[in-house]
C-alpha cells in the first residue's frame, strides 16, 4: 500500500480523534514525563498491566511469524508508533487502536509502552477499530467487507459516509458488500486466496446460485481466468434473457390466441402450439406422430 493511499485512509481515524498529531515511523512523537500521564491529547508512557484490550477490535487472528518478528524489531528499536488508548479511570486504559503493537511490545519483555490518550464512546471506538483493521495491507477482500458491512449496521453509515470514513468512492463500497451475497462456498474461496476479486466480481453478475457454484468450481479444477468467467457470465445472463423472452406472451392477447390454438388443433386433429413474443412475432407447431400422420397435415394444408 502507498504512502499516499495510507495517509488518505488515516484522514478518516483522524477525523474521528480530532486532534491525532501527525506521526511518522521515521519520526517518533516526544513523550510526555510520567507526571503527564493522564493528559488528553499528548503521547504517555502507559504501564502495559493497566491496559485493557479493545472489546470491539474485529480482527481475532494474528500471525505469530509476523508478532516475533515485530517483537525482535521492538527490542532493537523500541516502538516508533505509539498505540492509543482511552481512559477508564485514574490506572486503567482500554486499548482504541494498535493490539498488534501491544502484543509484540509483551512478547519483547516491556513493561511500559507510548500511548496516545484519547477521549472516546462505544461507538467510536468500535469505528476507530474497523477503520484501523481495514487499513492493514493483508485484509482478503471479505475481510473488507465484513468490516464495511459491520460500519454500516453497527455504526449506522450510509454508504456514502462509509466511503468517506475510509477514503473510497461508493462504488468501490458497493462492489466489497456485494460479495457478501455470494453462497458461502464461494466466500471462503476468495478468503483463502482461491479466486480473486474480479472471479468474484463476475460471479456476482450471475442470478442463480446454482449457475455461481457451478462455474466456481470450474475456476478452480480448470484455472479460469477473469476474462473467461465474465465471458461465461454473459452466456448465462444471455440465454436467461432470451428463454424469458421466448416463453413472454401479451396478456391481453392470450385469450385470442388460445382461441387460435383450439380451432386449428380441432382442424388438423392434433394438438397445436401458437408460440408469440411481446413484438408479436411467433410461430406455428404442429406436431405428428408418423409419416403417415404427416402426410394427412399436408393433404390438408393443400402441400
């Protein structure tokens, strides 16, 4: 992810916090003396025992590879990017936004860690974490959406506050939360790496499940491309399109028409088929049940 693309998306945590200062990883914040402890708005060093975790962080799994790895960099180091947390009362903080921080900062033996303190409700801390969780750079796409889609239930955004909350047009918006729609089979495929966003996004294209699960499952036993799944999409969406066309009648002509069958099926003594579509072109089936039988139509057709 570019450092553009992250400093778009940390306008939103930003503007949630009202006065984040601007932090860099090759610029660390001064921290304040312990007697600073409790002020609002400036970083502290905060006793690790006395933080409480975020009740309402979305994200429930982390690679333990990557925490060692972050722990060891912390021991050379220390922690460049402070966490931040929101007050309790006087000795106890509860955790807004950095748990893998914190994590590795145990794992490296710290007692104390930077924090910024923060004023905050239950519902923004949740938005605080859903944001962060959506910014991290290995989210798969239903990750994404799954956090979009709690913003909107649980922090009550309109989709258009969602895209503003995390820097992403509607549309943008629109096509993560359509994957939700997908039968779970074909969720934990885009979850595990399987199918990309564009398969999905294909799939999406196609009304029945049924249709979706099938081609899913050439995707993966053939190796689809993107390109020859929204081929695949169309034919299906194509032929859907022309049996409903085929089997349309006008309604107010129906009557006449049934008419027309009954009188020429009385005719020719066998049943006959009157096929009409709503621009009132169709043809005529007289079915026969031998030579002979077809031999008698045409007599009577004068062939």
């Amino acid at each position: 992810m570019s450092n553009e693309k992250r400093n778009a998306l940390g306008k939103g945590l930003s503007a949630l916090l009202n006065d984040t200062p601007d932090v860099r990883n090759d610029r660390p914040a001064a921290v304040s003396q312990p007697n600073e402890a409790n002020s609002l708005g400036s970083v502290n060093e905060i006793k690790i025992s006395e933080i409480q975790v975020n009740p309402f962080q979305p994200r429930t799994e982390f690679d333990e590879q990557a925490l060692r790895e972050l722990s060891e960099s912390i021991k050379l180091q220390g922690l460049i990017q402070p966490i931040t947390v929101r007050r309790v009362n006087a000795n106890s903080y509860q955790l807004i936004s950095g748990e893998r921080r914190l994590r590795a900062s145990k794992l490296a033996g710290l007692t104390s860690i930077p924090a910024y303190v923060r004023t905050a409700n239950d519902q923004q801390m949740l938005e605080m974490a859903l944001i962060e969780n959506i910014q991290r750079e290995n989210l798969n796409a239903i990750e994404v959406a799954l956090s979009f889609q709690r913003m909107i239930d649980e922090c009550h955004l309109k989709q258009e506050e969602l895209g503003e909350r995390v820097s992403k047009n509607r549309s943008t918006v629109t096509n993560y939360l359509r994957l939700l729609r997908l039968p779970p089979a074909i969720q934990s495929s885009i979850r595990d790496g399987q199918i990309s966003m564009g398969h999905a996004r294909a799939l999406i294209n196609i009304d029945d499940p049924a249709k979706q699960l099938f081609i899913h499952q050439h995707i993966i036993k053939d190796g689809l491309s993107v390109r020859k799944v929204e081929e695949l999409a169309r034919e299906v969406n194509n032929h859907r399109a022309s049996a409903k066309r085929e089997a349309a009648q006008p309604e107010a002509a129906s009557y006449s028409f049934q008419k027309i069958e009954d009188d020429l099926a009385s005719k020719f003594s066998t049943r006959v088929r009157l096929k009409v579509d709503r621009q009132g072109k169709g043809l005529i089936e007289i079915p026969f049940l031998s030579e002979d039988d077809l031999n008698r139509i045409l007599e009577m057709l004068d062939w």
